[in-house]
C-alpha cells in the first residue's frame, strides 16, 4: 500500500466521527500516564474513533491500547506563557516515532521564535516519517495557506488563541462554514464544542470530524460547570 494510500485511509477511518483528545496538564490530578491510558481506553468503549494525544509518552501509552488513528502534539510554552503546537521536526518525529498516525502543529501566522517554518515541516512530515499533517489554524486565510503547503486536513483548534482572534471561548460556525466551502481538504472542527448537539451541528454543515476534548475529558473542567450552575441557583 502507498504511503499516500495508508494517509487516506486514516482520514476516511475519522469521517463523520467523534476525535477525543486526552490531555491533562501539569499539575492537574489527571497528569499520570496511566490514568490517561485509561481515558483513551474508556472513551473508545464509549464511541470515538480516534484520539488526540500530547507528548511522546501520552502517544505511546495510546498506542499501546488502541489501533485507532491517534493525532500526536507537542505543547511547547514561550516566556510569557503561551502555549505552541509542534513547533519543530524534531517534536514531530517524536511523536510519529511513538505511534501517532497523524501529527498536528500550529500552522498560523503566529510562531514559537525557535519554531521552524510550517510548511518546510510539512514537507518533511511527509517524505521524512510518512505522516499526515493535520494543520491547526485560527482563519481561512490560515486555512488556505496550510492546504496550499500541503496539510493533509485544518482543523479550527487555535480559533480564540491568536491575537486576530484573542478572547473568543464559543465555537466560530461561521469560520466553519467558510473553510469547508473553500477548502479541498478535510476540515476538522475542534475547540470550545461543549455539547453533543454542537458536535452533531459541526458534521451537518461539513465538518470531516469533530475533536472534543475539556467536555468529555477533563473533570474539573465539568464539575466546574456544574459548580458554577448550583451557585447560581443558591443566589437566585
């Protein structure tokens, strides 16, 4: 089979289904390999069809337990804080090395200033570890640039996290609608999708898939909610 047969197949294996992306971060009582082992094994019984990982070790406890496709990240801060996806080969080729079958990186304007330029690092993901790229991108000029470079699929993951679009904690519809009546590629929709209705609105209007993360994986994110909902009504 062709290498660019195999990428096919792993984007087709995700179209029209749910991608949960386990992570948790430093600190958080959830930050243990096993414990996230056992959120990739749990959310699969449940129904996904894929994973989103971050590190090297979180990818190769996940590949461990599942052969579903599996998108490898690396978070990567600079000096004030901010946080970077992949921003070198070198955190690609980790992640590939440990089992990930598509890998994901910042493909926007903004850049770690040690990053190496995205679409250089899309070639190489390419010829170099035969992966897919999946491009994170904040807007449709992001969009195109990363399709134009070769990006196997966008996904709207940095929607609210550059400085075009800072502040903004509701998914962006229209960004969606935009991309996948102007992409040729597949469009993933992630970030802020918080119901199951949301992911279901995402794939009626052409999403390819649908990641969701804080909703499904992260428990003090949801309690917080909840929390936050019975203060309400004790005040009311």
């Amino acid at each position: 089979m062709s290498v660019e047969r195999k990428r096919e197949e792993i984007l087709s294996a995700l179209k029209g289904r749910l991608i949960v992306s386990c992570q948790a971060d430093a600190g958080d009582p959830m930050d243990d390999l096993d414990t996230i082992a056992r959120m990739a094994r749990a959310v699969i019984r449940g129904g996904a069809a894929g994973l989103r990982a971050e590190g090297v070790a979180s990818v190769r406890v996940m590949r461990a337990v599942t052969e579903f496709p599996i998108i490898g990240i690396v978070k990567k801060k600079d000096a004030n804080g901010e946080v970077y996806i992949t921003p070198t080969f070198a955190d690609a080729k980790g992640v590939a090395d440990a089992g990930a079958d598509l890998v994901a990186l910042d493909c926007t304007r903004r850049r770690l200033r040690e990053a190496e330029p995205w679409p250089e690092m899309i070639r190489r993901i390419h010829t170099e570890l035969d992966r897919s790229v999946l491009a994170d991108i904040a807007s449709v000029e992001e969009g195109l640039a990363a399709q134009e470079a070769g990006a196997d699929a966008v996904a709207t993951t940095l929607y609210g996290y550059t400085e075009e679009t800072a502040g903004a904690r509701e998914f962006s519809w229209s960004l969606l609608e935009r991309l996948v009546e102007v992409l040729r590629i597949p469009v993933i929709a992630e970030g802020h999708i918080q119901q199951p209705e949301e992911a279901r609105r995402a794939l009626e209007l052409g999403a390819h898939a649908v990641v969701v993360g804080s909703a499904i994986t992260r428990p003090a994110t949801i309690t917080a909610r909840f929390a936050a909902a019975t203060e309400r009504a004790t005040r009311s």
